[in-house]
C-alpha cells in the first residue's frame, strides 16, 4: 500500500512537472534550438552567408522572388534561388513571381502561366504578387490596375490548378497614408521619408488605403479555393481586432508576420491581454517572417550580425516574457510569452502545411 502511494505520487510529480513544463514559455536560450521557419526572406545572392546563418539558428528559409525595381530582375532572383536551392535543400525553399509587363495584352497570361510551370518544376512553393499591383502600375487608360482586375483570372485559375499558395503584397502599412507626426513607428517614418514615391500621404491622387483593402478582400472572396497567404499582416497591421475580422471572414487566408512586429508591439503596450489573446486564438493562420533581404551590395559580416539581432528580437518578443527596449516605438516592449505549442505553429508547423507540404 505504501508503495503504491509512493508510486502514484511519484506518478503525479512527474505529471505535474510536465504540465507546468508545458506551460514555461521558450527562453532566449532556446532559440538556436527550436525548429523555425522564416516564411519570409529575400536571399538575393548565391553565397553561403544567409544559408550558414540559418543553418546555424535551425531555421529554414523561404525566399520570396518578388517584381521589384530595387532588387535584382526577375530571372536574375529565379537563378541565385535554383543555385541556393540545389546548395541546400533542408534550409532553402523559393517562390516565384511573374511581371506585370505586358498585363491585358494578348499572350500575357499564356507566357505567365508558362513561367510559372518552369518555376513550380524546378521547386518553387508559392508565387508571389507585389505591391505595384494597385500602387503603380497603370493600364491603357492610365487607371491603376488593381487585384481584382479580370485580367489576372486565368493567372489565377493556373497558379490553383498548380496547388501553388498565392502570396500577396498588397498596399502599404495604414501608417504611410498619415502625416509622419501620426505614424506609430519609427521604422515607417524613415521608410517613408526615405521613399516618397511609396509615401501616399504625399499622393492623395492615388488609391486609399481603404481602396486596396477593398481590392483584396474582392480578390479574395472571388477565389475561394486559393490558397491566399496576406503578406506583412495583410496590411492590417495596424489593428489585430480587424485582421481578426479580415480571418475570420476568408477561411482560405493565412498571413506572414513579416516587417510588421513593431506595429504589434505598438498595440501590445496599450492592450497586451488583447494582443496576446489574439494570437492564441489565430494560432493556425499566422506564419513568422522577418523580410531580412540580402543583396548583392550588403556587406556578408554586417547583414549576418544584423539579421541575427533582427530575429532575436521578434523571438524575446513572440516567445519569452522579457522586456526589450524597441528603439523604433522608444520604448520598453514586453514579450508576450506564447505558449510553447503555439510558437511551434507559428514558427513552424503553418509554413510546413501551407508552403511545404509537398516537399
Ligand atoms: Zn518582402
């Protein structure tokens, strides 16, 4: 009889320890651990820098190939992705893009869906559309051509046909529609000064932010069997009761965290609970990205130290109770210590089921 005391309470420390280990969130020490992937990278040069640093804190890259002026061109991305690809295929995962040149002429559509059948073969995991659509580029008429436009449909119909997730960029953090006084960041104040041809507030002629929101939220709701992933929060950064809203009403969209904690940890020191709570409740639907981007001119030794502090900060702030100072809010930040199992979804289980399934 004692013994049998002695064996179940023995039985229920140990259970009692397991729960309360379940319950302990990650540490810092922790981090380099931890099975993460960054659903969100641009790996821009064939080297070894961005892949030994993954290697090095367990993470695994999916690099965005994106149509944009300030990177490399578009077949110049796709071939330093075959070249990390065949380097590492654990560690490194692409997706495509395609042009918009050409878009609404004949033949357009045909040579994109051609593209995109060369791309998924030779490995990508999702196509890529940026913010030009609706932000710049222009139809014959001279209107802005936005998401929902019908000429992007047998696009779409190929790239659903491809089982391939559509990954969206669209518009810009609500911040660049407000005077920079008004703006929640630092980091989109100097982005904005610094780009004025993206900074809307100074461009009042183009589309609103609500206009864009709109846009998608149709492109959405028109494709209901796409696999659609919101990148940067869907835009809706600013606000996770109407990102809530924007998930709750599209079952078939996802969303990066990509570039937009700051916008978070805004909200978190006025309503941590509120914050917190969120992510619990979409622990399915969100996917960790960084958006760190390595290009042929960044120096290797400076964009690894910077991309390791970089995901070091949104790991304190997503995974431990620490409190950090965020030199773009100027203030001190405290983390919101989720649950073990849901950074592990987070961090790692949605992007394998949305982007890597087939691999
Ligand atoms: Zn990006």
């Amino acid at each position: 009889m004692r013994n049998t005391i002695a064996v179940l309470s023995t039985a229920i420390l140990m259970w009692a320890g397991q729960a309360a280990g379940a319950e302990t969130p990650y540490s810092m020490a922790d981090f380099a651990r931890v099975p993460k992937i960054d659903s969100h990278v641009h790996d821009n040069v064939a080297d070894d820098t961005f892949l030994a640093l993954a290697r090095k804190n367990n993470f695994e890259l999916l690099s965005i190939n994106v149509d944009y002026p300030d990177f490399p061109s578009l077949s110049d991305q796709a071939t330093v992705a075959h070249a990390l690809r065949a380097r590492d295929k654990l560690h490194f995962h692409f997706t495509t893009a395609f042009a918009m040149k050409g878009f609404g002429t004949p033949g357009w559509a045909e040579r994109v869906n051609q593209r995109l059948n060369a791309e998924k073969a030779a490995g990508a995991v999702a196509v890529k559309i940026w913010k030009n659509v609706g932000l710049i580029e222009t139809d014959a008429k001279g209107h802005k051509i936005m998401l929902d436009d019908p000429g992007f449909d047998p696009v779409i119909a190929h790239i659903i046909s491809l089982q391939l997730p559509l990954i969206d960029h669209q518009g810009e953090p609500k911040n660049c529609w407000l005077p920079l006084d008004q703006m929640s960041t630092d980091n989109d104040r100097s982005y904005f000064k610094e780009h004025p041809n993206y900074y809307m507030y100074l461009h009042p002629e183009g589309p609103s932010y609500e206009t864009l929101m709109a846009a998608r939220d149709r492109f959405v709701a028109k494709h209901p069997d796409l696999h659609f992933v919101g990148a940067h929060m869907a835009s809706l950064e600013w606000s996770v009761d109407r990102l809530a809203a924007f998930l709750d009403r599209y079952p078939n969209a996802n969303v990066d965290l990509a570039a937009r904690m700051t916008q978070v940890m805004y909200q978190s020191a006025r309503d941590y609970k509120k914050v917190r709570a969120f992510y619990i409740k979409y622990q399915d639907r969100l996917l960790y990205g960084s958006d760190l981007a390595q290009n042929p001119s960044d120096k290797p030794a400076q964009f690894t130290r910077e991309a390791q502090a970089f995901w070091e900060m949104d790991w304190r702030y997503l995974a431990t109770p620490e409190t950090q100072h965020v030199a773009d809010l100027k203030a001190d930040i405290k983390g919101l210590a989720l649950p073990r199992t849901v950074i592990d979804k987070i961090y790692y289980r949605n992007a394998k089921r949305v982007f890597l399934a087939g691999q």
